[in-house]
C-alpha cells in the first residue's frame, strides 16, 4: 500500500486466516466475494446436509446442495440470520445482530427430496401441548413410561391420549420414533379436524375468477386477445394433488372498463350470457347459477366466451376503468358460493372512472428525497386497506398483473394483493411481439403453482424469546396470527425475535411455525415446520454460525418498510450505523489486536459490506433520475416476500463470463462468476447477467467471430440484432449449452426473466451498467471500494 496518512487515502489491510488484502482508492488487489461463493461450492455440495446438528448454519443460497430432514427444518423451508442465538437480551443487543428467521412454509422441493410427510391422527385430530398448543415434535419428552409428554416450549406436562400411546426404549424415546413424521422429521403435515375449520364446517374447493380490463389502452396493447387465447389452454393446468384426477377448482369470467360485465356459462346453455352491472357505487353479484362452474362441465360454453371478447371490445373508445369494485365483485362471488378462492386482474390504466376506490395522478418527482417523499409509498386512502379485511376474512386473494403505459399507482393499487399473501406483476409498455413470453411464462406458472387458501400461521418459540414482528405480504388482526389469504410456494414470511428472559446454553432456543390452510383440493391442513439453535454466551460463538444472506434479506426489507414513515436518507444512514455496530462489536470483543488501520471482519461476515453497499443503491432507496415511483413501489413491495436466494440475486447479480469452448460449458457446470464491475468486461468476450428479474446477454465489441457466430448465427457484431429477446436454435454445442443455462436459470426464479442483448456501446448499455452493483451508481450511490472505506471510517469513529 502507498505509504499515505489515512486521511489522504484511506487504506485497509483485511487479516483473516493468514490472507492480507489491501483496498485503497486507487487499487483493488483482491475482494473474496466470487471466492466465497466458490468455496462454499466445493465443500458442501457433494455431501448431504443433514438437519439433525442443532445450530450447524446450511451452505449458502449459491450452492446446489441436497438435504436430509433429520428433526430440524430444511433451510428451504427456514434460514435463520444466526444459528447460535445470544443468551441475553443485552448480549444481543451488544451485537446488532438481527435475530430472525425467513420462514417459506410451502416451498417446493427439488426431485430428489421427499415432500413432509401427511400424518392423520383422526378425529382427535393433531397431538398438542396443553398450556402453549405447540404440535407434537421431535422436541416432545415423553415420560412416566411413555404416558405423558414435557413440552419442549413450555415445559408443561401432557396426557398422552390413549389411542397415541407408545412403550420407551431404554434411550426414553418411543419405540416407534422413527416410524412417525411427527416425532422424528422437522417437517411435516397433519390432517386438520372441523375443529380447525371456520364456523365448525369443513371448507369447500377453491375458485378463481378471472378479471379482464377491456378498456381501450387493453385492448390496443394486444393484452386482452393473449390473455384469452392463453386462458383456454390454462383450463387444463388448474392445480391439484392428484395429477391423474381433474382439479376440482372452479372458475369465472368477468370483463371490465368503467362497468362490470358478468358472464353465464353454464354447461346447459349453448352461448354464453352477459349480464352488466352499471351501477357500480353498491357492487352486487348479479348472478349466482352459471358464474362459477367446472371447467370439465362448462367447456364448450368458456371456450366460446374467450373466442367472443377480443371481438365484443374490439372497437372500443372506452378508456376509463374502475378498480375497487372488480375486488368488491370478487368477494361478493366468492361468499355467494361460500369458498376461498383467487382472483386474477389484468389491469392497464389509474383507476379514474367515478367509483369506490377512485384514484387520482398524485406522481410528484419533486417530493423525492423530501421528508414528504414517504407520502408516495402510502396508499391514497383508506378504502383498499379496509377492502384486503373483508378479503382476508373470506379467504379472498388477489393476483394483479398490470400493463401500464403511464402512473398507475402501484402503492395503492398493491395494497389488496400484498394484504391477502397475492402477487403483483408489472409489463410497463407491453407490448404483445416483446413481452408475450415473459407474461404469458408468468401466467402459466401464477395459475399452476401449488398454494393454500384461508391460511393463519403461528409462530410459537420456547421460553426466552418471543415472535416480536413480521414481514411479508399477509394481513394481522392481533399480534400473534399472520393471516393469509392464499400462500403459494413463493411466499415467505419473515420474523423477527427478541429476548423476554435468558437462554440457557444447555437447552438452546426452539421455534414452531404452524401453518393452518385449505389445500386446492379442499382439505384443512397443517403444515409444522421445527427448528432449533443454539444459544451461547460468547459474542466469538454468535459471530462464527451468523448466514449474511439471511441477515441481509431482513435488513432490506425492514429498510423497506421504514421507508413508508422515515425519509430514505435516515433509512440508510440507520442501516450503514447498525452494520458498523455490528462489525466494530466483532473487533473490539472477538478479534485479537492489530493496528487500527486493518479492517478485520468475522469469517462468516466477510460479504456483509458488499452486500450492505447492494442494498443502499438499490433503485428503492437511492434512484436514479429515471426510476418511475411506481417502478419503486413495485420493488418494494416484492421484495417484501422473497426468500433469500432470490434477494440475494436481487441485490448482487450474477456475471457469468462465456468461454468460446462448449466443453468447458458442459458436464452441467458453469463458468465461475466474476466480479459485478465494467472492470472485469473485456472488449472481446461475452457475458451472461442474472438479475432475478431480467437476463442480459452483453456482447463486446471485438468478440471473436465464432463466439458471434456459435451465439447468433452471424460472424458480424454489427448484423445482431439487438432487439432479439430469445437466442436462435443453433445446431452446434455451445448454442444448446448457452440455451440450457438461460433455461436453467429461469427455471429456478419465480418471475421470468427476459433476455435482453446488449452491444457494447449501444444506448441499452445504460440498463445494463445499472447493475453493475460494484462499480458507482449514476444516482450517486458510491462503488464498493468506496463504501468499504466509508464502513471502516465509521468503524474506527466507534471503537474510539
């Protein structure tokens, strides 16, 4: 390192393990980002993760690897931000280190990991504790010879019921442990009684009605024929458990502009039937026979529906469209019928049209970076937050796909969708030639995906924390029951504990998340996911099994949140503060002396920094000039429930580099990621960038000739054509792998990504820089370099 006071350039030695490096503001010898990532590949992918080690932190998000329920949660299902929790709340506190877990009760499964088990325990129903109701779990203690049980949350004594009764074996476990779900898996399932059900009746199958604006900017974008095109190959994909049997869910049709047109079709009428509600101040269901029907039945009748609408509104000028009654329709339809169900609206304009919920243009660029900037995050008026209540008490969910050319209001328009455990989409310009394949990929998997309804989820901790708050996109009428109206496999809820007495060190800390739901067949379930940690009363033992993917996940959505009342400034400065606190609590209690001029990070912390910088510079808190508040609003209300493999993808891209040699792109390996700089692009190579949300296929511009010509069939960089948003089938390798990867990486996001090719030096170049997360943003957000220093001036300004 030049040999400089601090103060001219400041200069940081990170020692760890033996390994120096040195960032200075004019040199970069070495950032471990893409060497962590590596390494954690190399070593725990080729074995097994067994969950049956209390507080052993999973491998990463970035590595594929396979797990073994052993009586823990798999982290599909759960990762915590620390495995060894604090003892005392002034041990925590001392830290920073948030405690939380990021919890995805539904989450798929890769083929080669058995789903939970279904475990029926009859009409007594699931076996509980009698003081807490925790559900049976390997954590139970049987004992008296296996007639009673010590819960392990609470520590209260149970009967056990006769008919569940088991003798011990000389260890004081049941004989037969291994043979139920309950005792031995941490997750699992348990059929639910009609005790579990509303109003004691057991529920009937779900329904989804569909919602088309067929107001002029709908129809002109080519969003009403593909949508109805598509629907009538949907009705096939309806989910269900049983793949060989039909799905039992039903459907509806409704079209809509400023009035709401409902549709008959009833398997005995040989056209269908419009009925138009006008008057739609006091919203009615106008029919109750006909609307929702079995598509097995009813074929013929929706088919021809579907044929007839593109043709109805065709000509139409009508370019007003209203948007609190199509839900209010949803749910009047939804109650009629007595079931929990899903709405789907395709949406393309403001809401203007006079009507419940009526929306005005309020977009005022000159409010960011104000303190009334916060303003726009919130929904105009009450009416949609009372409008999610009533959806949520009927098991109503809402998914919105929204197709606007100009403001529409996300953050007000959000509100339903994100209160009821919904999705938002969002194709700004659509257009049916470019953007047909990514909605259509979004439709197709929003209709298909496994998913709950009318679901509650507790979570319930032993003694010495609490569940003290909660992110996601749910509902709460109290502080302790998140309330969904659907939960699909996406969705993932966030908690975050805090300490009301001591942990022991000998017992650890225990967590139970419950969760209550109609399946799309109509049966009532409970799904029960366990996990434990450990507790310690060292800070060293905390900082060792911490996960900075996790930790970073909770604090982008808890920035996220407080954005809706703290102005953006003061979010980020919190954030940068509590990092800091954090690292400089490591420095000061767990490592061992050294000059004040090293920046020494805990083992498992060492990508905090980087990811921290991701964060602040995302387009939510720190946009550029060109980031519309609704494009801000749909972010933040995104990420409110993704899991942490797709944050971390989210906020740190994945920049693949593509070799001209198939082979090394075979054998189901990919290239090693490089650095998210413009330093690490060469004029001669292409390269691959995963955003979570977009694909970016950027082309240099002295790329070699057969590299252009295996990729795209011309040998020319100025003939591609950068408009292209799917590659060409070429017969050669590196074609087929190149296009395997891109499926590959779609396969594994909940959004499809659109490929965008971008030339070096073209006008798109300008989307694709943006994230380049390491280098400085054009909003002002500084590179990782700088922040890093930032971070180690903040550091130094506490441990002094």
């Amino acid at each position: 390192p030049p040999r400089m006071p601090a103060s001219q350039i400041p200069c940081i030695f990170w020692v760890h393990n033996h390994a120096t490096f040195c960032v200075c503001k004019t040199r970069f010898l070495f950032l471990p980002q893409i060497q962590v990532i590596e390494d954690d590949r190399v070593n725990k992918s080729s074995e097994p993760f067994t969950t049956g080690v209390k507080g052993q932190a999973p491998p990463l998000v970035t590595t594929n690897f396979q797990v073994k329920d052993q009586g823990n949660a798999s982290p599909r299902f759960i990762r915590c931000t620390a495995y060894n929790m604090p003892c005392t709340a002034d041990m925590a506190k001392q830290s920073q280190v948030p405690l939380a877990a990021v919890i995805k009760p539904l989450a798929m499964l890769p083929p080669d990991e058995t789903p939970p088990y279904i475990v029926d325990h009859g009409d007594g129903g699931p076996i509980r504790c009698n003081r807490c109701k925790a559900y049976m779990c390997p954590y139970m203690q049987f004992i008296e010879g296996g007639r009673r049980f010590q819960c392990g949350f609470c520590s209260c004594v149970t009967e056990v019921p006769p008919h569940y009764f088991q003798h011990l074996d000389h260890t004081g476990k049941r004989v037969d442990c291994y043979d139920r779900p309950e005792l031995s898996q941490g997750s699992y399932e348990f059929v639910a009684t009609v005790d579990y059900c509303k109003n004691n009746k057991l529920p009937q199958p779900p329904s989804f009605i569909f919602f088309i604006d067929v107001s002029y900017n709908a129809v002109k974008s080519g969003m009403v024929n593909i949508v109805c095109q598509e629907l009538k190959a949907l009705l096939d994909y309806l989910p269900r458990e049983n793949p060989e049997a039909d799905s039992v869910v039903r459907v509806g049709f409704v079209t809509y502009n400023k009035v709401l047109h409902f549709y008959n079709v009833k398997s005995s009428l040989a056209q269908p039937q419009m009925m138009v509600v006008s008057d739609v101040s006091d919203m009615f269901l106008p029919l109750l026979d006909g609307f929702l029907v079995s598509v097995n039945d009813s074929r013929m009748v929706i088919e021809s529906l579907l044929d007839q609408i593109p043709e109805m509104f065709a000509d139409t000028r009508e370019t007003e469209t209203v948007f609190g009654p199509v839900i209010q329709a949803g749910l009047e339809a939804l109650k009629a019928a007595d079931c929990a169900g899903k709405l789907f609206v395709f949406h393309s304009t403001l809401p203007i049209a006079e009507a419940p919920g009526k929306l005005k243009n309020r977009e005022d660029k000159k409010l960011v970076g104000t303190d009334k900037e916060k303003s726009l995050f919130q929904p105009q008026s009450g009416f949609y937050s009372n409008l999610s209540k009533e959806c949520v008490a009927q098991g109503c969910c809402v998914d919105l796909f929204l197709f606007p050319n100009q403001y529409v209001d996300v953050a007000t328009l959000g509100v339903v969708p994100v209160s009821t455990g919904g999705s938002v989409y969002k194709y700004t310009y659509f257009q049916a030639e470019t953007d047909r394949e990514r909605f259509l990929n979004d439709l197709r998997r929003d209709v298909q995906k496994p998913m709950g309804f009318d679901a509650v989820m507790r979570v319930r901790t032993s003694t010495g924390i609490r569940a003290t708050d909660f992110f996601g996109s749910f509902f709460m009428s109290n502080t302790t029951d998140v309330e969904l109206a659907g939960l699909d496999c996406d969705k993932t809820v966030t908690v975050e504990f805090r300490h009301d007495d001591k942990l022991s060190e000998d017992t650890g800390a225990l967590m139970q998340c419950a969760v209550l739901y109609t399946s799309c067949s109509g049966q009532r379930r409970l799904r029960v996911h366990n996990m434990a940690v450990n507790c310690c009363s060292q800070l060293a033992d905390l900082y060792r099994n911490c996960e900075t993917d996790t930790i970073i996940n909770f604090f982008s959505k808890y920035a996220y949140r407080s954005i809706l009342n703290t102005p953006t400034k003061t979010v980020r400065d919190t954030m940068v503060n509590q990092c800091a606190q954090i690292l400089a609590c490591y420095r000061k209690n767990c490592a061992s002396p050294s000059s004040a001029g090293q920046l020494i990070l805990p083992e498992c912390m060492k990508l905090l920094p980087v990811y921290l910088n991701c964060v602040l510079k995302s387009d939510v808190l720190q946009p550029g000039a060109d980031v519309s508040l609704d494009d801000r609003a749909y972010l933040r209300q995104l990420l409110s429930c993704m899991d942490v493999s797709e944050s971390h993808i989210f906020f740190y891209p994945r920049l693949l580099p593509l070799v001209r040699d198939p082979v090394k792109l075979d054998g189901g390996s990919l290239p090693m990621a490089v650095r998210n700089s413009e330093e690490r692009l060469s004029k001669g190579g292409v390269y691959l960038l995963e955003t979570g949300l977009h694909l970016f296929l950027w082309v240099g511009a002295n790329a070699q000739q057969e590299l252009l010509s295996n990729i795209f069939g011309t040998p020319t960089f100025s003939q591609i054509d950068p408009n292209m948003t799917s590659l060409p089938e070429l017969d050669n390798p590196f074609s087929q792998r190149l296009r395997e990867i891109i499926d590959s990486f779609r396969s594994q996001r909940s959004r499809y990504m659109k490929l965008m090719v971008v030339k070096q030096e073209d006008k798109a170049e300008l989307i694709f820089k943006h994230f380049l997360c390491e280098d400085k943003s054009t909003s002002g957000g500084p590179s990782y370099v700088d922040f890093l220093c930032h971070m180690h001036k903040e550091i130094r300004q506490l441990l002094s």
